[in-house]
C-alpha cells in the first residue's frame, strides 16, 4: 500500500498495516521505506485492510481481492491511501528508529542509526540517542553505534527520543555475537 499524508508526503513509516482474510490475519510496521508498507506476502485470498498511524484518522479497505492458484497470489495489489489528521493531533506524533534491527558480529563494528519523527511542521525533529546496556555497544550523540568486545551474546535496546517532546520515541534493538574468548 502506497501511503501518503494530506500534503500527498510518503508517510508508510510508522504506520501499521493489519491485513484479514477469514482467520488469516497479518500485520506489518512501516519501518524501512517512507511511501509503502505491505503484508500477506504472496498469499491469495480477499481481505479487508485496516491502516494506522499514530495522531491520524485509522483507514480501512475491505474487500481487496488478490487472485492467485495453489502456489500463491498472481499479482501483487498495490492501493493507494491518504491519511489524514486526527483533530487536535500532537505536534510530535511518532518516531521510528531505522535501521529497526541489527546484529553486529565482531567488536569495533559500527551501525549508523536514524531517528525519523513525524511531526507538524517547523517542530524540531531532531532526537537523543541511548542505549540500554554499554556492555553490549555504545552510542554517540549522532546515533552512530559500535560493538563491544563480547565473549558472549549480548543484545540492548536503541532508543531516539524526540528533542521537542521527550515523552514520544522510537525503538531500535541491537544484538552483539560473541566474538572472542577474551576481551581486554
């Protein structure tokens, strides 16, 4: 599903969408690419799709018939949607960590995370990164995280909380494997 906001923005990220087809049910998270967010991977069937969003009108579709045979769906339905603000929405309304989930396999590796926010516009969108244990790896101020020395697994929570309202953030998870016998 092509998702957009009122101002025809890419706005799949931090959306979720909850796909049914009898007691099939399935749900994705926006959390990867900003316009589109899709679920029942290759499986045929009519569903009826519910999108939504924190500090927007919820959409549903019902009805959505995707052909297919004994091997799963024909075609991929793509649909298109535009979310709307609820009344009185906060001025900061989300914010997703990308990347969601990472492993790092040797000490010194290194991943760049980002903090989306959505926002109103002219809010700050800036965010504070931590993370919830420095044994596993630390985190610098620009979101940037490096691995510990681990003689076992180890995994922590990445946190970016919004700079104009602390009370709204994201979460990220970080797992380091254990990558040598001893660490200094």
């Amino acid at each position: 599903m092509r998702v957009t906001d009122q101002l025809g923005r890419p706005a799949a990220l931090g959306a979720r969408l909850l796909v049914q087809d009898g007691p099939y049910l399935d749900s994705a998270f926006g959390e990867y690419d900003r316009l589109v967010i899709g679920a029942a991977e290759n499986r045929a069937g009519t569903y009826s799709l519910v999108l939504t969003r924190p500090g927007y009108h919820n959409v549903g579709i019902p009805q959505v018939d995707v052909v297919g045979d004994a091997c799963g769906a024909i075609r991929t339905v793509t649909l298109s949607t535009s979310l709307s603000l609820l009344p009185g929405a906060p001025a900061v309304r989300n914010v997703v960590v990308i990347p969601p989930r990472v492993g790092l396999g040797l000490a010194g590796l290194q991943t760049q995370y980002r903090g989306y926010v959505d926002a109103a516009p002219g809010v700050d969108t800036t965010v504070t990164w931590s993370i919830s244990d420095t044994a596993v790896a630390q985190i610098s101020a620009s979101g940037l995280a490096v691995a510990k020395c681990r003689t076992r697994w180890g995994a922590a929570t990445v946190v970016a909380r919004s700079t104009a309202d602390t009370t709204v953030r994201g979460i990220g998870y970080l797992a380091v494997y254990a990558n040598s016998q001893t660490c200094p």
